[in-house]
C-alpha cells in the first residue's frame, strides 16, 4: 500500500490542474462563444441573438464568470443547457440518442467536452464522406485522451421526420458512431449550415471551430490545451503517437440494445471460398466473422468479443471486421480489422487469429483469467501495452481489401481518399497512395470489375444500399465492392439495411435470403456474458436485467433443477435451443456440476464464458483449503434441452451443502415471428412495434423503442423472416439447511431434491 501511495502521489504531479482567466491557442480560424453565453431562455432555442464572426488565427477563451453574474436569471447559455440534461434522457425540450438511461456517459460534470454540432450527421451522397472524415478525426482522438467526454449536438431543424431519425440510426450504425447524440427541439440557425467542433472544460469559457475539414494535429493540440499543468508545460504526444490504454477503456459501441440482438447486426463485407463450398461473413457491428456453407448452416465463427487480441478463434477479439479474402493454398483468412487499424489473418486448419499489421502490437492470449485480473487492476507491464505512431503511412480505419496479382495487398478506406499497398510476406506497407484518381490508377481492373458486377444487381436493392456507403463520382457503385462475392453461380449480396445475405441465381434470377441454422456454434453473445465476472463480485445479489429471480429452502444433497421458458407470444424458435447456447453455473454451496457438456458426443464448441469459468474454477482448485472437499460428492452432470408447445425445457443438477449457493442460466434463444395462417394481414408496422417490444430494453428508454421500430421499418422487407436473439437470464437462490444425521449419529444423509421454475418472456 505504502509503495501503490507513492506511485500515486507521483503520477498526481502530471494531472491537469484547472486555470481561470486567459490563455490564447495558435489555431486555424476559430470563434469565440460569448456570443452564446446569454440566450433568453423564452426562445433560446429558436434563434441567437448574435451572429457568431470569425476572429482570425487565434482561439481566445475568456473566463465568463463575472459576466454572468450580471445577467438575468431567465438567460441560459448553450452549455449550461447540455449540463442540464444530463441527468435525463429525455426532457421538455430535449432527447438523448446513442445512451442508456443510467449509463456512465457524462457521470461526472467536470472535465473537457468535445462537441460536434451543425450538419456532421448528413447523410446525402453529397456531404456523406465529409461527414463520415470528421467522425474518423474524432473518433482518432478518443483513444488519445481517454478522459475527453464527446457528444453530438443536432438541433431540430436537422431531424425533423421519422425518416430523418432513420436515416441518421443508419448512419450512426455504419460509421460506427460511440459516442452520445443530443436533440433539441429548438432551433439554432447559425449552425445549421455546417458542421463545426465546439471544445470547452468544466462547462465554462466554450470555442468554437468552424472548419470541418480541420487538420487532426490542430484539433489534438486544441484538446492538449486543456491539459496544461501548472508551469505550462504539456505533456506532448508528438506525431499523434498513441500510448493504448487498457480495452476497457477505448472500446465502444453505439448504444442500440435492442437492435444488437438481431442475429446479423451490419452486416458489411463477405468473401468466398469457392472449393471448399464456406462464406466468411464480416458481421462488423457484431465484432465477428461467421464461417457457412451454401446452404446457410454455420460452421464456425471467428471472434468473442470488441477488443484486439490474437488467439484461437473463441477466445480471439476483433473490433468492427470489414473486407476479407481467402486464399486456398494456405487455408487462411485475411481480413481488415477497421477499427483497430489493422490486417489479421485466420488460419482455418489451426482456428488461430494472428495479426499481420501492424506487427507486434497485439496482446496475445496467454492466461485469459490472469489477463482478465490485470487489466482490470491496470496492471498491465508496459511490455503489454502497445505504442503506434500513427502517421502518414499507417492504416486509419481502413475497410476495404483487394488482392493483387503480385504479393501484395490493397487495402482502401471507406472514403476512397486513401490506399495503402501491404507486402503480404512482410507485413509491411510499401506505399500510400491519396486522391481516388491515384487509386484508381493503381487498382482500376479491380475496382471495375466488382462495380461491373454490381450494375447486374437489382435496382431497387442497389438503390437502398448506396444509401449506406458512399462512392466516388465516377463509379457510383465502388462503395458495395466488398459487399459481394461468387459462389457456385451465385452472387452473394450484404444487405446492409435488412440486416441479412441475399443469394442471387445468375441462371434464373431469383433473389433470396439465406436461412441460418446451427446457432449454437455462435454461443452466448458476449454482451451477455460480459456481465458474468459480476456473479463473483455480487453476493447474494441480482443485479441488472433478469427475467427471473426464485428463492429455494432445501436439504442438502443432489437438486435437479426444470426451467419452463415461454417463449413471448406470437413468437417461434428458429430451431430447437442448442446446448452451446446456454451457459449455466453453481456458485456458493453447491458444487459446479452444471456446465455444457454434451453426454451424446457432439462436436459442438464450449462457448467463450464457460471456458472463461473453467479456468477460474481450475485455479481455485490449486488454493482450495482442504474442508472443501467436504461438499457432496460431484456426480456426472447433465443438461438436457427440449421445446413443446411454445415452452422451452432446460435442465441441470447441483450438488448442494448446506449454507447458500445461486445457480445462474443464461441463453440465447434465436426466434421469428410466427406466421399466423388465420390472419392474412401484412402490416409491417405491427410487426416492427412488436419485435421492438420482445427486445426492448428499459435503459434504452421511449426514444430507443422509437428508434428500433424506424430501424426496422427501413429495412423494406417482410420482418416476419427477421431472425432476432431474446436473452434468458434466470438466477436461483438455494438456502439448504445442515445435513440431516443417520441413526448412528456419525453419518449423513444427502436428499435428492427437485425444484421446477416458470419462466415467462412476455413484456
């Protein structure tokens, strides 16, 4: 403790420290907001009452202290407002986008803000590639300064219909926005004629910077300002060189509870292997690659959870995969891993991940439960932290991959501004190529031949999807070229509106939609069981969203355990529930008996967390003081899974001693809406509100069951063919009394027990 103080006490000396008055920044034009620090608050948000004016090369923050405390009481300014609603998710005359009702997004109130405002969501072909390089710049520096809180501001003007919000949940889900969208219904006029960066600190003295095209190194230099100590001194990050913190820590994910439990969550990029009959689908919102054959059956998946960790493919972490390309001869997987910056390949015999750029850089899998403990603590050695400069020649947010004919790999970003050219045996980048036109000197053949390909697509699939990417002028097109491959003459289409694959014939030309099977190979999704270190840390307890919660007084001995699930109404499993998607586990008195083991030899893989458990449980072992082995005695375990009459059955055993135990079962159950053959109605309307209410989530609030159902509106298809997961999360409480004695007063006797629970999905 004595030395964990001195560190403290040493690092305390680099914390920024908070100045009053003036201090000027050398930037690119920026503008003064003491012009928008006093709006009558009658009509705040329809006009300001001052033109904002450019004020030349400098940024100067004035402290407003004094000035406000001459203004009347009825004055408001802009971000005295956002402080104000922080603490709801909805309001009089605001909402929240992209964040959870109690979330940790703005907890605390001090700290510096970064505020993107006017037009930096649009999403016409137009401005759509301005849009998505301003988010790229902000969304570089969120890992340079993990303690920066970001938000979005967007006025009413901007988003005025349903199909405005819709359009603006598809953009946010494609340029994979994490940050947190505030909505007035009032109208600021001078913003909404373009975007711009509003940065202030402690909610005090805010500047505001109009060039959206604005160099990253000024934006950065704008934040370290921020960051000042006391002698003037920053504590530089020269060549935006990246110190990556702990994962915890940068990754992030937009906010749509609901809509990531659909089974494909943007579905962006897919590749083939044509010999041997398998697709490699980039499920990027997913943070996984989905390995299946022809006919829709998956065989294999690659990734567990948002992160940056080689490993094989259970344990291995991915954050947003894009572009991939197999090549037979080594029976390997290359693919883009968007936003780590980097290029993995997957080793399809081996089932390991591996990183081929940037070299080095990952933390490889050794202990997976020790790594879990250090990076929680931050205790990680520097050796396990990486360090990227993130220059001209690195890879930023790259999406699409193309082979060449040498051995070399093309690698493009999503807005076709820039290509880097990898040495596929090296893992180096051999050149930089900027501007379209360069590229498309250096890969045309390539990129023409997609496009080609997709002008025979259907039109009315074409149409909606260019709506999702953005391509250049000269081939409209160019951006769906890693949204589609050929397999056994077929052409295999990424909708990535619908959210599923489509198979067209190039014999006849029929399109239709793949019907996935074998779900349990997907295991339980990891924003599920990310929740299962918490079992450890909670006594007794039961926090968060469960479906049900039972409390048991029992004999000590063997307990066999029946669990009811209905399924919510006017629903359908897809197929029957698969033992890899349920993960259940004793913890208190009772012995661990319950696990996924499959008794009749199924080849089918241990999910992640049960893994995870595994080795937890394999470590206590080693430390267990000897009366432990005083529990009764472990027998052969079991779990057994069935489905009648729109019931599900879930069964397992614990062994018990007395004093208390929790047993907990998760699942996965993936279903559809049921088809009812007496109603012939075909309201899309209905059926978007009813999956939103089967997925609802109560921390998402009103406006994220609105979003849901604009979301699925937009995908213009019969949602009643929409495969969407529904969590179960049952925990039971078991209070056993002592053991009951035998005659001879010496022995004990075990009792078998049999408990049933009902458990209903029904909102």
């Amino acid at each position: 403790m004595a030395l964990r103080y001195r560190r403290l006490r040493e690092i305390s000396r680099f914390l920024p420290r908070i100045h009053s008055g003036d201090h000027h920044l050398q930037c690119r034009p920026a503008t003064k907001l003491s012009s928008l620090s006093k709006i009558p608050h009658s009509n705040a948000w329809e006009r300001i009452g001052t033109r904002i004016l450019p004020s030349g090369c400098h940024a100067r923050r004035l402290s407003t202290t004094s000035q406000v405390s001459y203004e009347s009481a009825q004055e408001l300014d802009l971000s005295s407002f956002i402080k104000s609603t922080l603490d709801e998710l909805e309001g009089p005359c605001h909402c929240w986008l992209n964040r959870s009702k109690g979330g940790k997004d703005f907890s605390k109130r001090d700290g510096t803000f970064l505020v993107l405002t006017g037009r930096f969501l649009e999403t016409s072909l137009t401005t759509s590639c301005e849009a998505a390089i301003m988010l790229e710049k902000v969304k570089s520096i969120q890992p340079r300064f993990p303690q920066l809180h970001i938000m979005g501001f967007l006025s009413d003007s901007l988003i005025r219909s349903a199909d405005d919000r819709s359009h603006l949940i598809q953009f946010i889900l494609k340029e994979y926005v994490t940050f947190p969208i505030l909505f007035s219904n009032k109208n600021f006029t001078e913003m909404d004629n373009g975007a711009c960066y509003i940065l202030f600190k402690d909610f005090m003295n805010p500047v505001v910077y109009h060039e959206k095209d604005m160099d990253l190194e000024v934006l950065k230099k704008a934040v370290e300002e921020l960051y000042v100590q006391d002698d003037g001194n920053i504590k530089s990050l020269n060549n935006l060189k990246i110190t990556w913190l702990k994962q915890s820590e940068i990754i992030k994910e937009p906010y749509f509870c609901s809509l990531r439990n659909l089974l494909l969550y943007f579905p962006g990029c897919i590749s083939a292997d044509e010999n041997g009959n398998r697709l490699f689908l980039s499920d990027s919102n997913h943070h996984r690659i989905i390995v299946f054959d022809g006919n829709g059956k998956i065989l294999d998946c690659i990734g567990s959870s948002p992160g940056f960790e080689d490993g094989n493919f259970e344990s291995a972490k991915l954050a947003r995969p894009a572009a991939s390309f197999y090549i037979a001869d080594e029976d390997c997987l290359y693919f883009v891993d968007s936003e780590n910056h980097a290029i993995r390949k997957a080793d399809m015999g081996r089932r390991v991940l591996e990183t081929l750029y940037p070299v080095g850089d990952t933390i490889k899998k050794s202990n997976q439960f020790w790594t879990w403990i250090m990076l929680s603590l931050g205790l990680r050695s520097n050796a396990d932290t990486r360090s990227e400069e993130f220059d001209l020649q690195s890879l930023m947010f790259p999406w699409h991959l193309i082979k060449s004919i040498d051995d070399s790999l093309f690698i493009i970003n999503r807005s076709f501004e820039t290509l880097w050219i990898l040495n596929l045996a090296s893992g180096d980048i051999k050149e930089v190529v900027k501007g379209f036109p360069e590229i498309l000197e250096v890969c045309a053949p390539q990129i023409k031949e997609k496009v080609t390909m997709l002008k025979r697509m259907p039109h009315d699939w074409l149409q909606q999807q260019t709506n999702t990417v953005w391509s250049p002028e000269r081939l409209p097109y160019a951006g769906l070229l890693s949204s589609l491959t050929t397999l056994q003459n077929h052409v295999i289409l990424c909708d990535m509106v619908g959210q599923r694959i489509l198979k067209l014939s190039e014999e006849s030309g029929v399109c239709s939609s793949f019907k996935f099977s074998n779900f349990g190979i997907l295991g339980i999704p990891y924003w599920l069981s990310s929740s299962f270190e918490k079992v450890y840390a909670v006594a007794g307890g039961h926090q968060g969203e469960i479906d049900h919660f039972q409390c048991f007084s029992l004999l000590p001995g063997r307990v066999s355990i029946q669990l009811n699930v209905d399924i919510p109404v006017d629903t359908e499993l897809v197929e029957q529930l698969q033992e890899g998607c349920i993960w259940c586990q004793a913890r208190g008195s009772a012995t661990e008996v319950s696990g996924i083991e499959d008794v009749r030899g199924s080849s089918e893989k241990v999910g992640v967390a049960q893994q995870w458990y595994d080795e937890l449980d394999n470590l206590a072992s080693l430390i267990s003081p000897p009366e432990s082995e005083l529990n009764a005695e472990d027998d052969s375990t079991t779990s057994e899974v069935g489905f009648q009459n729109g019931k599900v059955f879930i069964d397992c055993v614990v062994n018990t001693s007395p004093g208390t135990s929790e047993v907990i079962v998760y699942a996965a159950l993936y279903l559809k809406l049921r088809r009812k053959k007496e109603l012939l109605e075909d309201n899309q309307e209905i059926y978007a509100a009813k999956i939103a209410d089967i997925l609802h989530s109560e921390k998402s609030g009103k406006i994220g069951r609105d979003s849901c159902i604009q979301f699925l509106l937009k995908s213009n298809r019969d949602l009643r063919d929409l495969i969407f997961m529904k969590p179960l999360q049952v925990r039971i409480k078991l209070d056993c009394l002592d053991h009951e004695k035998a005659e001879n007063a010496k022995d004990i006797i075990l009792r078998d027990s049999k408990v049933e629970v009902n458990v209903s999905l029904n909102s």
